[in-house]
C-alpha cells in the first residue's frame, strides 16, 4: 500500500523529531556526566585535605617547636588535594558551561533543518499545510 504524500510528510516529520530526541538525551546524559565530576571533584579534595589535616597532628606529644615543623609541613602537604581537585573540577566546569551552550545551538540547528527539509518536501510533493 502506497502512502500519500500527506502520511510521507507526517513520517518524515515524526522521524526528525525522534532522531533530534535521541541525539539530545545521549549528549545531555554525557554533559551530567561533566557536571557531575565537577561538582564533586572540590568536595573530594576537601575530604583529602581534612584527612591530612589530621594526620599531620598525630603525634604531637613531642617538643613543641617539633610539633609546629611537622604540623606545618603536614598542613602544606594537605593543601595538595585541594589544588588538584580544583584542577579537575575548573576545567570540568568550563567544559561543561561550553558544552552546553554548544548543544542548545545543535539543539536550534536540528529544529531549524528539520524544519527546512519538512518545508521543502512539502513543495516537493505539494502538500498544502495548515
């Protein structure tokens, strides 16, 4: 059984609707996936720099000018962490802010050439719409 040029167009229009969902629900999933290590990273750092925050008082029953050299120096090697969560976590940001913006524009792209190629079938067969 032949379709008629209204059901192709219906078709053509239902088939770019599904395939611009699909491709969205896949990107945004994996922009989650960015925004999620980026939002976590700093709270990881931050449980890394407590932990070596307290292992740097342990064992402060000794002299107390060598408590303050082995607090300091375990104080600054807890701060390691947090510098390197947030070299994770700053560009995982930026790439998600940039990745996002880039996907309402895929997002206009889509509905803009479906809309086109909808618009030329429509001549092409000669479908009138309403």
């Amino acid at each position: 059984m032949a379709l008629s040029d209204a059901e192709v167009l219906e078709a053509v229009q239902r088939a770019s609707r599904r395939a611009a969902a699909v491709v969205h629900t896949g990107l945004r999933r994996d922009l989650s996936a960015l925004a999620a290590i980026a939002s976590t990273a700093p709270l990881v750092g931050a449980v890394g720099t407590l932990l070596g925050i307290v292992g740097s008082f342990r064992g402060c029953g000794a002299a107390r000018s060598t408590c303050m050299a082995a607090t300091f120096d375990g104080l600054a090697h807890a701060l390691a962490p947090t510098i390197l969560a947030f070299l994770v976590a700053i560009p995982a940001w930026l790439g998600y802010r940039y990745l996002k913006s880039n996907l309402e524009t895929l997002d206009l792209e889509m509905s803009n050439a479906s809309v086109l190629l909808v618009n030329y079938l429509s001549v092409f067969l000669g479908v009138r719409r309403a």
